[in-house]
C-alpha cells in the first residue's frame, strides 16, 4: 500500500505521471494515486510508498546528498515542490525537481545504499522511527530510483500527492 500515515499528521504518496494535469487526476480520488481503476483493480498511477517522507525539505535534502551540489541550489529548481493543483486544506499535487528525478533514475544500486545511509542521519529523518532506518530506507530510495527509470522510459516526471490525516 502506497499511502502512509506520518508523524506530522500528513498522508504521502510518491507517483509518476504524464504530465501535471494527468498527476492532478490524482486529486480526484480520496485514496489520491493509488486508488485501484474500476474494472482491472489496478492502481491508477505507478507509486511508491515513502512514509514520512515530504517533499519539499526531505527531498531536498536527498537531492543534495545525492547530487554533491548545494541544498539552497536542489530545493530552488525548477518544479521542486511545484503545487501543481489541490485545495486549500489539501489534498495537493506536488512536483519533483527534473534534477532529482535524473539523480535517482542514474545512481547505481551502491551508490543508492551510500545516499540512503547518509540520508537517514540527517536531523529530520533521524528522530522519525524504524522505518527510517538506513537499511529500510534504502530500500525506499532504491524503489523511488526504480520508479525515476520508469518514469523516464515513458516520458513521465515524478509527483508527490499528499493530504493531511484524519
């Protein structure tokens, strides 16, 4: 299951779409992207479950272990938390930045285990439990850098859909 409950009381899901207003369909569904189609049951959208995980400064954070370059730089790139649509008590539609998805979509598998040790250290994923640990983060990361290659063969970009709990 792709949705997650956080500590902050927000609900996230990581997803690839075609453009930003077929990520914005995403919007439709309360179960956001993950939200099985009528008929095959198939989730709508292709999503990865990343609890916890938000995307403007815990990406922004990943993009710049991952990158080398400077977070100030990673967090003002283009479509970096981009809203591409929601209400004003959510849920919203946010982008990933075309840099971090290249950086994910490009790392090796050692390379991603390295990234994910580092990224678990860091203040705001350390105090946020288990599930952030830098084994199981990792495999977080190597499925966030698998969905990346998929969205690339296909021409998608990556989106994150989040919503406050209930």
């Amino acid at each position: 299951m792709a949705r997650t409950r956080t500590r902050t009381g927000i609900v996230t899901e990581y997803f690839a779409a075609a453009s930003d207003d077929v990520a914005a369909l995403a919007l439709l569904e309360r179960e956001g992207p993950s939200a099985r189609a009528e008929g095959s049951g198939e989730p709508l959208f292709d999503t990865v479950p990343m609890p916890s995980i938000d995307p403007f400064v815990m990406l922004g954070t990943l993009h710049e272990i991952l990158s080398g370059r400077p977070y100030r730089e990673c967090t003002a790139a283009p479509r970096h938390g981009q809203v591409v649509g929601g209400a004003d008590e959510g849920p919203w539609v946010v982008t990933l930045s075309d840099g971090l998805v290249h950086s994910l979509a490009e790392a090796s598998a050692a390379r991603l285990v390295e990234v994910a040790a580092r990224w678990a250290r860091t203040p705001e994923l350390r105090t946020l439990g288990p599930q952030h640990q830098p084994l199981r983060l990792g495999g977080a990361v190597a499925s966030l850098a698998s969905l990346a290659r998929r969205a690339i063969e296909v021409r998608h970009t990556l989106y994150c859909w989040t919503r406050l709990a209930d």
